[in-house]
C-alpha cells in the first residue's frame, strides 16, 4: 500500500472514530467530586502551623524561668501547658495525614479511569486506521485531481481540511489527555511525599510528647524531695483544695438558685396555660423536661473502665517527701494511662471545669444538692461549665496534670456537703498502696 493511501486511510480513520465518540465523550481529564480537597489540606497545615508555634512559644517562656522554686512550681504548669499543645498538634497531624491518604486515594481513582479512557480511544483509533488501510480508500490526491474547474478545486481542497482540522483536534485532544495525566501523576508525588513528611512530623511530636510528659513529673518528684519545695506544694494544695470547696459551694448556691427561678417560672407557665384553657375545657401542656437531681444512697458507677487499681485512699497519708503527709480528700486510681475516657459517674450539671496548678485539668458534677464528684488530673477536660450530662458520658481524658508524678485519676464524692469514701461505691477495687 502506498504512503499516499495510508495517509488517506489514517484521516478518514479519524473521520470514522469522531463519529464514533459523541462530542460530550471527547479526551478530557477527569475531575471527580473530591470528599477532600487542598484547601482542607491546607487548613489543617495551618491549624497545626499555628500549634505549633504556641507549643514553641510556651517553650520560650520555660526558658525564661528563674533556677527556683516557685519558678520551678510555675514551670510545672506551663509543661503541662506545652504537653497539651503537644497533643494538640499529634491529633492535628494525625487528621492531615488522613486527608492526605484520602485525597491521594481519590487521585488514583481519577488516573486509573483518566489511563484506561486514554487506551480505549487510542485502541479505537488503530483499529479504524486498520480498517481503512485495508479497504484501500481513496487518496488525498486523487480527490483534488477530479476537480472540474478551478471552483470545484476550491471546495475539494476545503474538504480536505476539514479532514485535516478533525486530524489535529483529535491529535490535540490526545495530548491534553496525557498532558493531563503525567500532571496529575507529579502532583500525586508530591502529595506523597507531603504525607511521608507529615508522618515523620507525627513521630518527631510523639517523642516530643513522651519526653515533656517525663520531664513534668520528674519536676515534681525534685520539688518533693526539696524541703523549701515540699512545703510551698503542701501549702499551695491546700489553699488548691479550699478554693475548690469555696467554688464548689458557691456554684452549688447559684445552681440551685437557677433551679428554683426555672421551677417558678415554670409554675407561672402552666398557671397561665391552665386559666387559658379552663374556657375551652383543654387540659393543660406537659412541663418541660427538667433534670432529676434526686440524690440516692449509691448509684454511682466507675469513673472509668479501664482500671480498679487503688493506688491511694482517702484520709491521711505520706506525700512521699519528708515530714509532710496531708489529709486525701479522695481516692487516686492507678493504671489509666494517658488514654483512658473519665465518665461522670452519675447524671447531673458541670459546675467546674478549668485547670489548677495543683488538681491540674479538674471537673466538678453537681448531682443534687450537697452532691458532686470531683475528677482530677486530668489531660484533657470535654467538658465546660453548665453541660448537663448524663450517667457514663464522657467528661475528658485521664492524664497527670498538676502536681502528679504519673497518670492517675484522683476521685471525690460529696454527700450532703461532706466528702465521703468513694471506696464505699467503687465495687471490686484492687488495694494497691
């Protein structure tokens, strides 16, 4: 076959797949709806961009601190400040490099359709030229060597580019295709290796994590080994443990006070509602929902569910440096890690939820009056103030904030306004100081 005829056979080819492929189906790079996009990449770079540099600037003012004791007091509070941060910044990592797996789940989806389209109409394509070679179509030449007169050479040559126009477009199409493609495939690199390099991150912040956690309570055992140290924590405690008491009283005055007006403004309600209705004979609305605070003898569960490891009871004990013991108001459970979810051991009202520099991060439940728990040390609160929750719900994240040596939940129960042993409602508890 002569290359004139090839030629021929190839543009009309080409003729035959346009025809073939409606013009909605021709060569595009494929844009699926994306559940992740850069800019909620983005997003999260920033956010932890943002972290990071609050962690760094925490870092900054521990520098800063005198070589003493109430230095030393303060730079408990702000590690645990910094160790917070800290965790911020892995759940931060931990959701980009998520999103950086899904998007580039998404890209080789697109690629393997945008590859497998390329292929069938490049398939198509060889096989239409194939069949035209084969048929031997007329040539190129022969069509512009019947023309009659110069008018109809004219109007034959614009039919062979027309031919030639479709030519290139389908050429052109092609190219965009592969264009499209490799970029795709460049970008699909890089979002691997900003994923490689937020999992290194991710590491680098965990060990971050585990050292700052280890330095925290390593600086409370040196200031419980100090005598002038030693005495400043007691003191500091206590006067920890009386403002809580004071808080908590005035919290459980306020409560009820906000009780008493929603009760009687709720009275007034369905007073109003029931001399409305009289005339009519309709019965009067149901009151509104109002939380029980019927406090019952007991009742309560475990304040968590990982552990029943006692390592320190209520009432008197050794703080572990010398001549100092105090007066535990509640009871510590041991073997929680850093991990495990504090549950409000009963239904009730968030009081209190804030950070101390001796209870760390600490949640007060008021169940009723003279009824509330206490939970302590804490990493994370879940919690704030005015949250109704319900018997099990979740109120943060165990930890050792504040002056602890080690993950612990420290627990109080108050009855009638007066702590009471938390052994006596903690079923199956292992003594283990």
């Amino acid at each position: 076959m002569t290359k004139r005829r090839r030629l021929t056979a190839v543009l009309l080819a080409v003729l035959l797949l346009l025809a073939l492929v409606p013009a909605e189906a021709q060569p595009i790079i494929i844009s699926t709806a994306q559940a992740v996009s850069r800019s909620d990449i983005d997003k999260l770079k920033k956010n932890k961009t943002e972290i990071v540099s609050q962690r760094k600037d925490v870092e900054s003012k521990i520098a800063k601190l005198r070589d003493d004791v109430d230095s030393a007091i303060e730079k408990r509070k702000l590690l645990d400040d910094q160790i917070a941060l800290t965790e911020q910044e892995i759940t931060s990592t931990e959701a980009l490099i998520a999103s950086y797996e899904a998007m580039l789940e998404q890209i080789a989806a697109e690629l393997e359709q945008n590859i497998q389209d390329e292929a069938e109409q490049y398939a198509l394509f060889c096989e239409r030229a194939r069949v035209m070679e084969e048929a031997g179509t007329t040539s190129y030449w022969s069509v512009l060597f019947r023309a009659t007169d110069f008018s109809d050479l004219l109007s034959r040559l614009s039919d062979v580019q027309e031919v030639m126009n479709y030519d290139q477009n389908v050429l052109d199409s092609l190219r965009r295709l592969r264009a499209g493609i490799e970029a795709k495939q460049l970008y699909q690199e890089q979002l691997l290796a900003e994923a490689e390099e937020a999992k290194a991150e991710l590491e680098a912040a965990k060990a971050t994590l585990a050292a700052k956690r280890k330095e925290a309570n390593e600086l409370v055992v040196q200031l419980q080994n100090d005598v002038e140290a030693s005495e400043k924590l007691l003191k500091q405690k206590e006067a920890a443990e009386a403002a809580i008491d004071a808080e908590m009283l005035q919290k459980e005055k306020e409560l009820a006070a906000q009780i008493a007006a929603a009760e009687k403004a709720r009275k007034e309600k369905e007073a109003q509602e029931r001399a409305a209705a009289a005339a009519a004979a309709a019965g009067s609305s149901s009151p509104s929902a109002s939380v029980d605070w019927t406090a019952t003898t007991g009742g309560y569960i475990w304040p968590e569910s990982v552990s029943k490891r006692i390592t320190s009871p209520m009432g008197s004990r050794n703080l572990g440096f010398k001549g100092a013991s105090t007066n535990h108001k509640g009871v510590d459970i041991g073997g929680v890690g850093t991990t495990t979810t504090v549950k409000a051991t009963k239904s009730g009202v968030v009081t209190i939820s804030k950070y101390d520099s001796s209870y760390g991060n600490y949640v007060v439940v008021q169940h009723g009056t003279g009824n509330t728990t206490l939970y302590a040390h804490m990493s994370s609160r879940a919690v704030k103030v005015g949250d109704v929750v319900e018997q099990g719900q979740k109120l943060g994240i165990t930890g050792s904030t504040g002056v602890s040596t080690g993950p612990h939940l420290h627990y109080e129960i108050k009855e009638g306004g007066v702590r009471v042993n938390p052994l006596n409602y903690l079923p199956g508890y292992i003594k283990g100081w």
